[in-house]
C-alpha cells in the first residue's frame, strides 16, 4: 500500500500550523522544516506527531521546500504551506489518487481567503497547483519566491479545492506586500532586468486592470476592488524597488559610498 508524506516549510506559524497539521492527519509522514521560528510553532508542531527539522540558512523558497522534501520518505509527497487546510473530501481524492496510481503528479484547485472571503475571480480561483507527486517524479524550482514543481510527467487534475487562509487581516496583506515586493525585484535585478518610474505606474495599471476587469475581479464585491488595487500597489512596489536597485547600480563607486564628488562648494550639515 503506497504511503504519503507531506512536507511544510515554517517559520513563526504558531497562529496556523495547528489547523495545518490537524488537516493532515491521513499521513503516513508529515515533515515540518522549520526557518528558525521563536514564536513556539516548532514546538506545536512536535506535541501534534510531526517530524521536525530547523533549517535557517534561508535560501528562499524553492530551495527550502527541496531541503523538506530530502526528508520525505513517502512513496508519495504533498507539499503544503502552513496556511493551507486540506479539507475531507481532498484527502478522499488524494487517497484514491494514490492507490490508483494512474498518474504520477498532481494539480488541484485552490480556495483563497482574502480578508475574511473567499474569492471566487479575480483571478483566485480555481488556482489550479501542482502539490502531489510520487517520489522521484518532481522536485521545486530554487526561486527564491513564486516557486513551482518541476516535472516531465503529465499532470493529472483532482478537483476538490485546498483552502487557504491566505490574508487574515489587511496588516497581513502589506507586510506580504512589502516582503514579496523587495524579494520579486530582487530576483529580476539578478536576471539583468531594469525598470524607470515609467514602468513601474504603467505595470501597476495592467495589475488593476487584468485583476478587475479581465479576471472580473468586480464580481467579488467591494472585496474584488480592495484587491485589484492591493495587486497594483504590489506590483508597483516590485518594480520601484526594481529601479532603485538599477539606480544604486549605476551611481559613482563614491557616490555608492556615502561620499560626494566635489562640486568647488561646500555643503552644509
């Protein structure tokens, strides 16, 4: 009989890894790979029987949910992030997916909470992610955020959403902001990607546009705008940041170290 384990990456989920685990409980193994939380989630997670690793060299995600899945010994793997619950009819689907084993990998539909609703558009649903695989089949990109599984096998569909307490509160949705704006610019500095101002505001327009109006993001109420504008302000950021990265590239070695060049005037404190 084929065993599954699944594997989660951490770091100060105390508010979330309970629901987490407490939906997984028809594992065979669950890997908790811990970033070095001091809020009690890796604590939480050994009371509720998961094996837990602590791994602080941060590397992002991609290379994170690969050092969990070394530790895997399932014959098959589910990845899930600690604000994701599994519900009783996915774990049925999953059971069964793995018993048959007419596929090795698969995706299935994804339920995101905004601020206390579910979103049905705005590009939110269905979602469709690549979690479930047979060891061996698939590993993870080593992004350093927006990872995704890797494979060459076909990927077969299940249809049973995962639900994700995605943003509890609108103090969430700008910490995600700023944190995932800086990493995103980030990524495209070390592609040699450059942005201006320009790109920045007009990238933001084609958020809120594709999110409110394509992805008829309005059908999802007062909720929908207060999203299609929080995507604009990400994407914003993402590239702003990105600007000023390619501006302290190209400053003056002595302009980069605090030190004008000299101008034939002096400067006042």
């Amino acid at each position: 009989m084929a065993s599954l384990s699944v594997i989660v990456i951490t770091k100060n989920e105390a508010h979330n890894i309970e629901a987490c685990l407490q939906s997984l409980s028809f594992a065979e193994q669950v890997v908790v790979l811990d970033s070095g939380s001091t809020d009690g989630t890796v604590e939480i997670a050994k009371k509720l029987g998961a094996e837990v690793s602590v791994n602080s060299d941060w590397r992002g995600f991609g290379v994170q949910k690969n050092r969990a899945l070394a530790l895997a010994n399932g014959d098959w793997i589910l990845s899930i992030d600690a604000d994701e619950r599994v519900t009783p009819a996915l774990q049925a689907e999953i059971k069964n997916a793995i018993q048959q084993a007419s596929h090795q990998v698969y995706d299935f539909p994804r339920l995101s909470s905004y601020c206390g609703q579910y979103m049905l558009h705005s590009g939110w649903y269905p979602d469709r992610i690549t979690r479930l695989f047979k060891r061996g089949s698939a590993s993870f990109s080593e992004d350093l955020v927006h990872e995704r599984v890797l494979t060459t096998a076909a990927v077969a569909q299940l249809h049973s959403p995962l639900l994700h307490q995605s943003f509890v509160s609108f103090e969430a949705v700008l910490d995600k902001v700023d944190r995932y704006s800086t990493a995103g610019a980030q990524v495209l500095f070390a592609r040699g990607r450059k942005a201006s101002l320009g790109t920045a505001l007009g990238r933001a327009f084609w958020a809120f546009f594709r999110t409110y109006v394509l992805r008829l993001g309005f059908l999802d109420g007062r909720m929908g705008l207060v999203l299609a504008i929080s995507n604009a302000e990400g994407t914003y950021y993402r590239y702003l940041k990105l600007w000023f990265l390619s501006q302290a590239q190209s400053q003056p070695h002595d302009l980069k170290n605090g030190i004008s060049a000299p101008s034939g005037r002096s400067q006042s404190n």
